[in-house]
C-alpha cells in the first residue's frame, strides 16, 4: 500500500477475514478488513481498508467512534466508519503496564477462550537530560467464548519484555509490540501460536506461545465492572 491522502500506514493487522473452502486444496477470500496506523499532520490514527484479494485494496478512510460513557471523540477527524457498542475492557493494573495499555494482536479463538496479546508501558529510569525512558512490554488476556467482553484470564507479568539487544536498541528503545498471531494447525499444532512482533521499532520478531493445559488460578486484575 502507497501513501495517499497525507496518510502513511504502519503496522496492521488483518481483522474480520472471512474464508470459503472451494474444494480440498483451493481457498476463496470473500472479505478481508485491514486495520492499520495512519500518519497525518494530526498525529496518529486508526484507517481502514478492504480487499477481496489481499492484492488489491480500497481505502476505507479513518474510523469514526461513537463518544460513550463521558467520552467524545468530535476533537479527532474520523470520517467514513465507525463503531458502536465499545466500552472499557482493561485499565493499567500491573506495575509493568502502570503508564498505558493497548491492543496487540487480532483475538484469536481457544479452547479457554478468546486469546489476545496486548502492549503495556511503564517508565524505567530517567536520563541526565531529565528525559523518562519507556519500556514497552506485551501481557495476554483470555475472554469468554461467549461473552468477550468478560476477561477470564490476565497475566500480572509480561509474556514478552525486551530484554534481546534488538529490542534494547533500535528507533525506539526498549520496545516488543505484538500485532500479529498464527496458530499453527498447519503442523498438527493448534496449542502453538507464533507471535510477530516489533522490535524497537526497528525491526520485525517472531516468538513461540504454547497454550498451557489450563489457566492458572490467579484472581483477576482490574474486572469489567471496576470503576477507574
């Protein structure tokens, strides 16, 4: 995808991909929504586009929010599409996400639920100059199957920090961001998943998750219906 409109798309995410089986060997895309970071002279922004082929895509435009629960998104230029029915699902809770969280990768459906990976961001020091330096870390949610909206499971420490050196050192420093999530059925693995993730924003990673036999019995942090 080229730049257009004073937008330039960055990591993304394939989201919403419908898929036909033809025959044994043979696979029809009807539908693929991508998701992707726009860059404008307003800052960064959520954008939308469509493809039947994955070759070939139709730019949706921005993605337009409808304000909820006391909050109003008339100050960002979101045209075209937009959500309904958002709400909160997690805040900051763990020492390691303090500062802000964020989504990862697209969920992906398990026998304990639906699994994601999210970012979350702390401060690790402060420099001479008086600059705080940021650690971008990745935790993992499980959701209810039937319910996503209820967090089942949520990890009180980091899947993935950076801790390779190229995840210390890069365009930005200390940073993994996880945005893309592949089970591997195709090798007879459906409790592996290969996570790909940015690497200090310099580079691309891939990482192993193996799904454990159950979910350790650990209260929740931050539930649905906490007042934050």
């Amino acid at each position: 995808m080229s730049p257009a409109n004073g937008h330039m798309p960055a990591i993304s995410q394939l989201s919403q991909l419908t898929i036909a089986k033809t025959c044994r060997k043979c696979w029809s895309l009807v539908l693929s929504r991508l998701s992707y970071t726009a860059f404008s002279p307003r800052g960064p922004r959520i954008a939308l586009a469509a493809s039947e082929d994955l070759f070939h895509w139709k730019r949706l435009g921005l993605a337009k929010f409808v304000p909820a629960n006391g909050m109003d998104f008339d100050e960002v230029d979101y045209t075209f599409e937009h959500f309904t029915s958002h709400h909160r699902l997690a805040s900051p809770a763990s020492p390691w996400e303090r500062l802000k969280i964020g989504a990862g990768t697209p969920p992906i459906r398990t026998r304990h639920g639906w699994l994601i990976l999210y970012h979350g961001v702390s401060e690790v020091g402060q420099s001479k100059s008086g600059e705080h330096h940021l650690c971008y870390s990745a935790g993992l949610m499980f959701l209810s199957k039937e319910h996503p909206q209820v967090v089942l499971y949520r990890s009180a420490q980091p899947v993935l920090a950076p801790l390779l050196p190229q995840e210390r050192q890069g365009t930005i420093a200390n940073v993994v961001f996880p945005t893309g999530i592949d089970r591997r059925d195709d090798l007879g693995l459906p409790d592996r998943f290969d996570i790909y993730y940015g690497m200090a924003d310099n580079r691309i990673g891939v990482a192993r998750l193996g799904l454990p036999e159950q979910l350790s019995q650990v209260a929740l942090v931050d539930p649905p219906e906490a007042k934050v």
